[in-house]
C-alpha cells in the first residue's frame, strides 16, 4: 500500500476501534440524577446501560465502598448499593473505563405520589382553582431536604425503560410546579422525622385506575380489554388498560422507596364494586414490580362534589375506598369528607389531603405514638324501639360536630325509604331518631354525592360516609 493511502486507512481503523470506548459511557435513566434522595438504611437498586460485557464499578462517598457489576449482552446492567442513616449531600461514582459522577446526593425517605388530578394539581391551582395560602407556602418553600421529580406525561402499550423528568431542589420556582397534595405530604414527614425526603410524583389528570395497572394485575378481570400490544397506532388513548403504568410507573418501579400515596377514583366513581377489586389488584402489581416486599400505600378518599342529577352517588365509590383498606395489607385510607366543594371537583384544601396522608405514614409507617391518622368507623348498631343507637371505632376520646348539628343522617325502615333523621353525639356515640320511622332497620351518614363532613373524633379526623344496609 503506498504511503498516500495509508494515514487515511490508519485514521479510519482508529475510528472504529475508538467507537466502543464512545459507547463505554454510562448511561442512567433519569430518575437517577443530580439532586435525588436515596431511601435510607437499605439496599437500593441502581441500573443502568453501559458497553456490553463491560464491567460497571460503583463508589459511595458515605462509605468508600466500591460495588462491581458486569454489563450483559445487551448492555444492561443492575445491582444494588447499601445506604446508610439519613444524611448528605453525598455522591456516587460510576466507571466502566470513563467516570459519571451523581451529585448532591441525599439518604432519607422516598415516596412514590400518584393518582389522577387532585394528586397532579399544583401549588399553583388550575384555572379559576387555587389552593388555599399557595402563595404562603411557596413563598416559603425553600428547603434544602425536601427533593422534587415531576414524571411528564407518557403512554405506552409496553413497559419503558426511561421518563421524562429530572431532580429538583425545593425552592419557590420548583415548588409552585409541583403536586399540592405530595408536596405537604413531604413536607410533614420532613418536619416530624427531621431528615430528607425525596418525593417522585407521576400523576394524569382525569384518569381512570386501569391505565395505572400492570398486564397481569388486570388478567383476571374479564370485563378489561387488554390493548393489542403489536398495534401501531401512535395516538394511544390515555385511557388504555396499562398505558399509564407502562409510560409511567414500570421506567421508576425498582427504585428504592418507602412508600407509595395515591389519590384517584373520581373517575371510576359509577363502578364502586369494581373499584373495590380493582385498588387491591393495582397495589399487589406494583409491589411485584418493586420486589422490595409489601411497601406502605396511603390513599386518599375522594371527597364529596356534586356530580349533577342522574349520576349514581359517589357514596358508593367512597363505600369502596373504605372498605379496600382490610383487603390490602400495610394500607391506610385518608378521609376528606370535610374539605369537598359543591362545585369544585378539586378541592382548595389541599393541605388537609397531604397532611392527612402523611399522618397515615407517621403512625403506621415510622410508628410514631400520639398520632391519629383515622376517623371515627362505624362499630355496632343497635336498635331500641325507635332508637338507633351507634358505636364507633377510632375515636378514644369521643365525637364532636364541633358545636354544628348532625343534618346528614338518615333512617330507614322495611320499605327502604330513607328520611332525615336527628342525630345527637353522646358519651359512648351517636343516637339517632326519625319520627317518620317507628321501627327502624338501617341508617346512612353523608351518603350523597355532595354533602360537608360534620362528625369527626376529637382529634380532627372527619368519618367517612358509611350506610348500615346493603340495598
């Protein structure tokens, strides 16, 4: 080969022998980033893609500790990494050959918040829909250990491997953007358990449960139809059996949390039986997902709205929320029954939704004593002539109206009409009478699509609409 020809053969060669050390560079997903927390005092999973058959080696700054994995075929790679007691900021050195360095790292409490609008809905409101004092808290929201990621809006007919969305620190302009509802859930925990709290929300506004849910927990339901998956529409409805937890949830499920919230059902409100079978299935196929056992999941109760004549009573759909909560082990529901607006499907209450979770979180969760986190739970009915007289789970210390009258009870007898009924607090509970009613067989509290929650236990807690029929 003459010389002319051969510094170009040579640079060509060189070429292709250096594009392997191009691809050598690590590469994470997103939800690995700059600014993340890490669940504390466990072992989280790390994955990621690098060359393949390439060794991936991992450097804690908390404790020097070095952590080596081999790339697969594919590139693929995954391991998990040991953290210790809350702290930071740390950071995280990976290396096949070329370093990436993670920053800024912190090791507390991570929770996954997710549901469809009143979880989505930020700080700053919707149109013509505040949140109550937002101006106030974000203000003042600059918190160095609170971190926030915001998954954007994706659906899939199958699983993804990447989302949309990067770690933010907790400041005004971050926070302004952020879920209401999961950023006072974090910022309680935050303040009761004084360490760092990574919230992760991913949440669709006007979505159904069944988007949200995985091929297999939605198998044994006949009533589903499951999307073809080989379909190459490209205009997915958002709606989709899946879509959701496949765009959504399946590129974060394995990342170390200690918890997931969840505020969804308005959507699902004409299907209560349904639902009822639906949320445990859900649960169950994202703690699969996870293979991290059956971590804590906290959901809100959806609160009363008037959703117009000819609707069936969203009654029934908070009936099933409250009754999922002994079908789901780890479980806890919170009620809102006292913050709904007639005409305002997204409440501006906000406050009382996040705090409410977290209280669920604090005394279940971290086994903080002192703590209520239930409302008052129908016990026992007993009925004496004309009198109805009833008993009541969580409430230690009693009931209160807060000086209000008790309007939203109603009886019934054999011919299942109900009418308004007086109702009166008393030492061991509720007395009911309804002068149309000598005889009474059943009675309903706030069983209508729209009504204020008035009973609450004396720590604050409101009880949830409930009915002693099944008619």
């Amino acid at each position: 080969m003459e010389k002319k020809h051969l510094f170009p053969a040579i640079t060509i060669l060189l070429s292709l022998l250096l594009q392997p050390a191009a691809m050598a560079e690590i590469r994470l997903p997103a939800i690995f980033g700059d600014n993340m927390v890490l669940q504390r005092n466990t072992d989280v999973a790390f994955w990621g893609s690098a060359t393949p058959g390439s060794r991936v080696t991992i450097k804690t700054s908390w404790n020097g500790k070095s952590y080596s994995v081999r790339a697969g075929t594919n590139g693929k790679w995954k391991t998990k990494v040991q953290t210790p007691e809350a702290g930071g900021p740390y950071s995280v050195t990976l290396s096949d050959g070329k370093s990436l360095t993670i920053s800024n790292i912190l090791i507390g409490e991570v929770w996954v918040c997710s549901g469809q609008s009143n979880m989505e809905m930020t700080m700053k409101g919707y149109i013509n829909q505040p949140v109550v004092n937002s101006n106030d808290y974000i203000a003042t929201s600059a918190n160095n250990s609170i971190r926030l990621i915001t998954v954007q809006r994706e659906v899939s007919l199958t699983p993804v491997e990447e989302i949309k969305g990067e770690w933010r620190l907790c400041e005004p302009s971050t926070v302004a953007g952020f879920s209401a509802t999961a950023y006072f859930f974090g910022l309680m925990l935050n303040r009761v358990l004084d360490v760092p709290v990574g919230l992760i929300s991913t949440s669709w506004s006007g979505t159904r449960i069944e988007p949200w849910m995985t091929e297999e927990s939605l198998s044994t339901f006949d009533w589903v139809k499951l999307p073809d998956k080989s379909s190459t529409e490209t205009n997915i409805p958002v709606q989709t059996p899946t879509v959701l937890y496949n765009g959504m949830i399946s590129p974060v499920a394995g990342f170390g949390i200690k918890g997931a919230i969840w505020y969804q059902g308005e959507s699902n409100r004409l299907e209560p039986a349904r639902y009822l079978e639906l949320l445990p299935a859900m649960i169950k196929g994202w703690r699969a997902a996870w293979e991290i056992g059956d971590f804590a999941f906290y959901y809100a109760q959806i609160a009363p709205f008037d959703y117009g004549p000819g609707e069936m009573s969203s009654a029934y759909l908070r009936e099933a929320q409250l009754k999922a909560v002994d079908y789901i082990i780890n479980s806890g529901m919170a009620c809102l029954m006292d913050t709904g607006e007639k005409d305002n499907i997204h409440p501006a209450d906000k406050k009382a939704a996040g705090d409410r979770l977290a209280f669920q979180a604090l005394s279940k969760t971290y086994g903080i004593g002192g703590i209520a986190c239930d409302g008052p739970v129908l016990k026992e009915m007993t009925v004496e002539g004309n009198i109805i007289k009833l008993t009541f789970d969580n409430a230690p210390f009693g009931l209160t109206s807060y000086g209000n009258e008790l309007n939203s009870f109603e009886v019934a007898g054999a011919t299942r009409r109900f009418y308004p009924a007086k109702a009166f607090i008393t030492g061991s509970g509720i007395t009911v009478i309804c002068p149309n009613v000598s005889a009474p067989v059943a009675v309903r509290y706030a069983f209508r699509d729209f009504v204020k929650g008035e009973l609450f236990n004396t720590e604050g807690l409101p009880a949830s609409s409930f009915r002693t029929d099944n008619w």
